[in-house]
C-alpha cells in the first residue's frame, strides 16, 4: 500500500497545477481524473451522442477504452489508443465532462481505473470524489477552493495562453454552472469529505498551497 494523499475541490481552484508540484517535490505518481472523464466525453461527443441521454450514455461508455501511461511525469490519457491530452483542455470538453460523468456507468469504469492506480503506488489524486470515494482511506485529504472570479481569471489565462479566444465573464458563468452541476448530481457529487483539510488558494501562490499540503503529508507520516 501506498501513500495516497486526494486533493478534491471546483474546477479551477488550482488542483492540477498544485498536485503536479506536490507529485514531483515528493517524487509520487500524479493521477489528473478528471482528464478522464474529460477523455471520456471527448468519445461520447465524437460518437453524437446527446449529453442528456442518459441511457446510450451508459452503454456507449463501455465501448470507450480509456488508459493512462506517463511519460516523463507526465500523464497521457488514451482513448481507443489514441493521444488525446492536446483534444482534452478545452472549455467545450470540460463543460461536457461534467454534463457526461454523472452517468453511473461512466463513473464505475473510471473510479475502477483510478482506484487500480493508486493500488500500490505513492499517490497524489486530484479531482470531485478522491476523499470521498475513489481514495476514502487516503492519509491527506485537501477541499481546494478559490472564488469564482479568481478561477475564472486563472481559466482565462490559461486559455489565452493557447491561443484561445474567450470572454471572462462567459468563463465565470460557466464555472459557476459547472460547480452547481458537480455539487447537485447523485452519485459522488463534488464535496469535502468529512475529514478533508480546506484550503482557499484565493490569495495564495502555487508555492504556498502546495508547502501547506506538504506539511500536512510530514505531520501525517511522524503519526
Ligand atoms: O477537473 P476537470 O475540470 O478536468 O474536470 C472536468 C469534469 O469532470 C468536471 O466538471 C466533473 C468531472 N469530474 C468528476 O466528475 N469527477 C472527478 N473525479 C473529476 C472530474
């Protein structure tokens, strides 16, 4: 058994960006789930499938092959054996991410993925149900927030920094659409586990947020 520390929270509150920073100070495995899911609608979007239609959501989504494999460090998602981290980062996607990973079967493929990854591995898991569900025995759990207009701002950038044409506002709106439709689905909705750490990474920087998370991993480790 390994380390497992899950750093659940909304969508830009800066998990991936601190959990790739931990991963590499600690030298563990960083698993990104909701680049999965995230893959995962890339194929029900590709196949035409109506985000609403929960039933062929629910049978198509056993078609899709999705794997990981890292490369130095970096973790790259496959679907059907394809690269599809370039496809995957776009605003289109991650709305429809969260529109496709309420559905039940998409959830019990992807939890069974993720959990089989941290089996034996020092791991640091970023995404809605870590503490929840995926990881729920994980030594350090973190609820990561930051106010909408901060995440929105950081989303901005982000997207800009590709080349991406966006309005700031529209990025808000969509973000507080995003986390109302994780915190109200039914199964595994986005929430702190009872025994998370919250941590509002508002006003703080990367370094700091992931320093505060370290210090949790060393108490933890000297009992
Ligand atoms: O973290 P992200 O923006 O890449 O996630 C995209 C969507 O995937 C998110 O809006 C909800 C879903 N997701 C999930 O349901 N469970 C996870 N563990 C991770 C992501």
């Amino acid at each position: 058994m390994g380390y497992k520390i899950a750093i659940d929270g909304p969508a830009g509150a800066g998990k991936s960006t601190i959990a790739k920073v931990i991963a590499k100070k600690l030298g563990f495995i960083y698993v990104d789930t909701g680049a999965m899911y995230r893959a995962m609608a890339l194929f029900i979007m590709n196949e035409g499938i109506d985000p609403k239609d929960a039933e062929a959501i629910n049978n198509k989504c056993k078609e899709a092959d999705i794997t990981i494999r890292y490369e130095n460090g970096e973790q790259i998602v496959c679907l059907n054996g394809e690269n599809v981290n370039s496809l995957i980062r776009t605003q289109q996607v991650g709305n429809m991410a969260s529109l496709t990973s309420p559905n039940k079967e998409v959830r019990k493929k992807l939890v069974e993925l993720q959990q089989k990854l941290a089996a034996d591995a020092d791991v640091v898991m970023d995404g809605r149900d870590i503490g929840t569900c995926v990881l729920p025995d994980a030594e350090v759990k973190v609820f990561l927030t930051a106010g909408s207009r901060v995440r929105a701002e950081r989303r901005y950038k982000e997207l800009t920094a590709k080349g991406e044409t966006c309005d700031i506002d529209i990025i808000e709106k969509e973000i507080i659409e995003r986390d109302h439709q994780d915190m109200t689905r039914e199964i595994s909705p986005l929430k702190a586990a009872d025994d998370a750490t919250f941590v509002d990474s508002s006003y703080m920087t990367i370094e700091e947020v992931a320093d505060t998370i370290i210090g949790m991993v060393s108490c933890n480790k000297e009992g």
